[in-house]
C-alpha cells in the first residue's frame, strides 16, 4: 500500500515519488547546493589534508607552494585534498602501494 504524497517530497510527472528535498541536499556556507555524499567526502579530505600535513613532507611542501603561490588557507587544502584523492585513485586502479618518494616529486625550477 502506498502512503499518500506529503508536501515535502517532490512528484515526478511519471507519478514517481522522490526523497524530501531536505534529506537530498545540503547547502554550504556559499550558498551552493550539494548532496549530503558530496559534502562527507569534503569532511573526510580536509581531515586527511590535516593528518598528512605532520606526517608527510612532500604533502607539507605542496601546501607550502600553493600558500606561497597565493591561495588561502582553505583553498590550499582543498588542492591537497584533491591532490591526494588523486594519487588514491591511482593506487586503487594500477594496484600499486603508495610510495612517498613518487607521490611528491620535488617541483622542478624553470
């Protein structure tokens, strides 16, 4: 038996029921709109980027260039972060270890 349409769920015009909108969707302190998936994989990455920055040195001069090359705080970690899922997604798809040496190259100067 199907429960009657609340308000709060959206109706497709195929008569479909969707998830609320309050539990699809997250709104960010920029005003954007992003799902609650989205926004847990920013949390875990910007705890990672705090933990790798003791530990790793070449993590520690990537941030290091990207605040010397201008960017905030935030948006330097939010490099790392992606920098590091990256290297995550190479290691899960070639099947290597993770190797600190290859990770962070030293930058090359011009």
């Amino acid at each position: 038996m199907m429960a009657p349409v609340s308000v709060c769920h959206q109706v497709s015009t195929t008569g479909q029921r969707s998830p609320p909108i309050a539990n699809r969707y997250h709104i960010h302190a920029s005003g954007l709109i992003g799902s609650p998936t989205e926004q847990r994989l920013a949390d875990a990455c910007y705890l990672w980027t705090f933990a790798i920055l003791t530990r790793s040195p070449g993590a520690r001069a990537y941030y290091d260039r990207r605040r010397t090359a201008g960017d905030k705080h935030n948006a330097a970690l939010r490099r790392l972060g992606n920098k590091l899922l990256g290297q995550l997604h190479h290691c899960l798809t070639t099947g290597q270890h993770y190797n600190e040496t290859l990770a962070w190259p030293p930058p090359t100067t011009t």
